[in-house]
C-alpha cells in the first residue's frame, strides 16, 4: 500500500499533490485494505465465539484453563497485531482519502467504521478481556477439578459476553466500511 501511495503522489507547483489518475486506484486499495482488515478482527473475534470457547467449556476446567492461557499468550504476535492494531488506521486513512476525493458520506461511513471498532473493539479489549486474560495467566491451574471449574467458570461466561461484544461491534464496524465503499463513486480523471 506505501508503493501504492508513493506512485500516487506527484509534484505540482512545488506542492505535493495526488495524481488524479492514481486517486481512484488508491481510493480502491485502500476500501479493499479497509474491508480486509475488518473482515479480518471479525473472523477472528467470531471463532472464539462460535468454537473455540465452547470447546473449552465442555473440556476438563484444568485443560481449560492452561489451554485458555496459552492462547492468551501466543495472541501477541505479528500476524495478529495489524488486524487488531491497524484497522482503525486503515479506516481512517480510507476516510481521509475519500474525503480529499470529495466524498464525504463514504468517508463519513469508514469513520463510523472506525468509531465503533475503536471503542468497542480495541478500547474494550484493553479495559476488559486482556485484563481478565491477564488475571487468568497469574492464577495457578488448581490440581482439583472443582476449584479449578470454579476459576473457569468466573472467567468464561464473562469473558465470553465482552467477546461477544467485540464480535458485533466488529461486523457492525465491517458492515459500515463495506457500506461505505457500496456508496462510494469512480472517480475518473479530468478529460480536458
């Protein structure tokens, strides 16, 4: 996308200015990049929604609980950090652009995009689940099966409601930048 963004951007009068035939690819690559990475944050909010924590439900707590930790734990890494961290900065920079294309309600629908992910998504993640998350890796896995069922029941069903939260915000905030590109126009170089 920064190869992209680089061919796209020209001299004009000593100001750095857009070439208007780039606009409208850039305008494309950057809704398809805004799409993408939303699908992405849903896809993968929805699979803890509709496998994985049911499957650690009907586990044993105590493998429920070490498997819980090591997927909290191998989480941080980087093919999941552009998809949570970057989706808010790819729909801002589709807003952006189609604002500078002279398209605000598509822009106006990728910052609705963002707004919502922002609070619901990422905001709510850091303020509740990866607190929780964090609380659960500190907590040893109880030998006895009773106890440790007690700590995974206090966390799951918690933790799955707030995911569950994140799950729609993030298909809401998908919904809204794919919206956003269906009303956004072709923007065609000047003939002159």
């Amino acid at each position: 996308m920064i190869s992209l963004l680089v061919v796209c951007i020209g001299r004009e009068n000593g100001m750095i200015a857009l070439g208007e035939a780039a606009m409208p690819r850039l305008l494309v690559a950057l809704s398809i990049a805004s799409i993408v990475f939303c699908g992405a944050i849903f896809g993968f909010f929805y699979a803890w929604v509709c496998s994985t924590m049911w499957g650690l439900d009907q586990a044993d707590p105590r493998v429920a609980i070490a498997a819980m930790k090591a997927m909290n734990a191998s989480v941080r890494n980087a093919v999941f950090f552009p998809a949570f961290f970057l989706t808010p900065v790819v729909l801002v920079l589709t807003a952006a652009a189609m604002r500078f294309a002279d398209q605000s309600l598509a822009a106006f629908w990728y910052l609705a995009a963002a707004a919502v992910y922002m609070v619901f998504g990422l905001f709510l993640t850091m303020a509740v689940n990866v607190p929780m998350n964090e609380a659960l890796a500190v907590t040893p896995v109880p030998a006895d099966i009773e106890a440790a069922r007690e700590v995974w029941e206090s966390y799951s069903g918690r933790w799955q409601f707030w995911n569950q939260v994140r799950t729609i915000a993030s298909g809401v905030a998908l919904i809204l930048a794919a919206f956003g590109l269906t009303i956004s126009r072709p923007t065609a170089p000047k003939t002159v």
